[in-house]
C-alpha cells in the first residue's frame, strides 16, 4: 500500500471529539487509522506545492449524513412519531450545539410544534437549574439540548431531580454511553440520532466488529466504521489515478463508488454523502435501542 508523500499535507481523519490525522510519510493501515472515538467522520486532504510557503489546496468529503439533515432528525421524530407539540431549546452556545439548536429549532416550526424557550448555557457549565425551572413552568413536550454528552447528561439528571416530565433529547452529541451514565435513571426515555446506520445492521458489520475487536480490544464506537471507509476511499481514489501524488488522486475522490463498511458510497459536488442514513436511538434499561433508522 502507498506512503502518503511529503506533497500531502495531512489526511484528516475529523471529529468533534477526539481529531486523529495521518500526518505526511505515515503508513495508510485502514484498520490502525481508525479513531476509538469520533462523532463526525471526514476526509480531509491538503496538497502543498513544492514550493515552501505556497498554499494549500484543500479537498474534503464527509463520510455521514448532510448536518441540516442529520440535526433535526430526533426533533422530527417526536414531533411526528410521538406528536410533540411543544419544544425547548437549549443549547451550550459552541458553533456545534447553536448549529444543531438552530437547525432544531427550524425543523420544530416547520412540523408545527411551538417553541415555548429557547435558552442557552456554556460547555463548561455544571448547573443547568436555574434555566430548568425557568423551561419547567412552561411544560414543554419536549426539551432539545444541543450539545455533547458531558453537559447534557448532568442537565437530564438535574431536570429530573427538579421533576421535570419533560421529554429530554439531543442530536449525536449526547448519543452515547457516556450520557447514560451520567444522566443515570433519568437517561431512561432519553432520544438521540446518530448519522448512519447501526454497525450490527450493515451487511459488512459483523467482519467489522470481528476485526476492531481483535485490532483495539474494545467494541465498534460510533464513528469508526466512517472512519475506515474514509481512509480506504482515499486509498481508492489513489489505486485509480495509479498514483499516490494528490496532485493525480485528488480529482478522483469526487468519482467515488465504493461499496464500502456503511454501504455505497459516493459524494455530491458539495463533497456531501448522497443517501446518508440516520437512526435514532432510546435510552433503555441502561442501553440505546434502535427505533429506527431513515434514509439511506
């Protein structure tokens, strides 16, 4: 398998978790390449001339459903599946959870739900109680957070402990065990959405799991399927231009049709997955549970 040459910049392997990239000269291992832990998968390829300071040319192709499609897929769920009515927003004011809280707070309008509050807090943030009261006297159906597990798994449990009936939901962020275990028995009911469909689910999922299993010692974590497939369309797209020079492979990653872990994949002339699939998750008994999974 070709050596990524001193001309790229870096292979980039996105997350808003954790980043983990394959920097120039390093080895294409798909397996190694693979982040234990990631919550959006891209590939990011920079070309440098050979000239020192020159700029880089930069390509990007996003291995996960569309984000204005992706954000709002559990606030579509409940407000058509469970008929929720009316919704509060929270979000932890990064560009992150304000995206997914606007997008969220779109989607809601749109299904004719009304938005009794829209609140904001920090990441950094440890008590949520003050905006909770404020939320618990208008009684909304549901409240949306947008953010990660780590704010929002202590605001679930606070809102339960000040009684609030509440639906609690969030987008990938706090689609996790991590907000389960913080949240603790007020995670139960909990909705959330990942991009893309359950590793058990895939036609190739189970080799998969097999492979990371023998490869880390720990199980699939959410993204790392997405995170294989990018790298091996990298490694694709170089096999067809014969070539490890970006200069030649690059052009070939918006051809992309590979049948890859998480299915067929090819990109739009925005660099988007077409088709990207979405499921959405149920805490229960300690555990998220497939309700279903759209698109795809």
């Amino acid at each position: 398998m070709p050596s990524l040459p001193t001309s790229v910049g870096a292979l980039e392997v996105k997350t808003t978790k954790r980043p983990s990239a394959l920097t120039a000269g390093s080895r294409l291992d798909p397996m190694t390449s693979v982040p234990p832990v990631a919550s959006e998968t891209r590939v990011v390829v920079g070309v440098q001339a050979g000239v020192k300071g020159a700029p880089m040319q930069v390509s990007r192709r996003k291995m996960s459903a569309k984000p204005l499609v992706s954000f709002p897929a559990p606030m579509r769920f409940v407000a058509k599946d469970m008929k929720a009515k009316s919704v509060a927003i929270i979000d932890d004011r990064t560009a992150y959870g304000q995206g997914v809280a606007d997008e969220v707070e779109k989607a809601a309008k749109a299904g004719g739900a009304q938005i009794v509050a829209r609140e904001f807090t920090t990441d950094k943030a440890t008590d949520f109680k003050a905006i909770l009261t404020k939320i618990k006297g208008r009684n909304p159906d549901v409240i949306f957070y947008g953010g990660m597990d780590a704010t929002g798994g202590p605001m679930a449990k606070q809102a339960r402990d000040l009684g609030v009936k509440s639906k609690f939901v969030m987008a990938d962020g706090g689609c996790s065990p991590e907000f389960i275990k913080l949240a603790g028995d007020a995670a139960e009911g909990f909705i959330c959405s990942i991009p893309g469909t359950p590793v058990d689910k895939l036609s190739k999922g189970e080799e998969f799991k097999k492979r990371y299993k023998d490869k880390f010692g720990s199980d699939v974590q959410i993204y790392s399927p997405n995170a294989y497939d990018a790298t091996m369309v990298l490694v694709e797209a170089m096999k067809r231009a014969n070539s490890a020079d970006p200069a030649k492979f690059l052009p070939e990653l918006g051809k992309t049709s590979y049948e890859g872990v998480t299915g067929k994949i090819e990109f739009d002339d925005k660099g988007d997955l077409r088709s990207g699939a979405i499921t959405i998750y149920e805490a229960k008994g300690g555990k998220l549970d497939v309700l279903t999974t759209v698109g795809g």
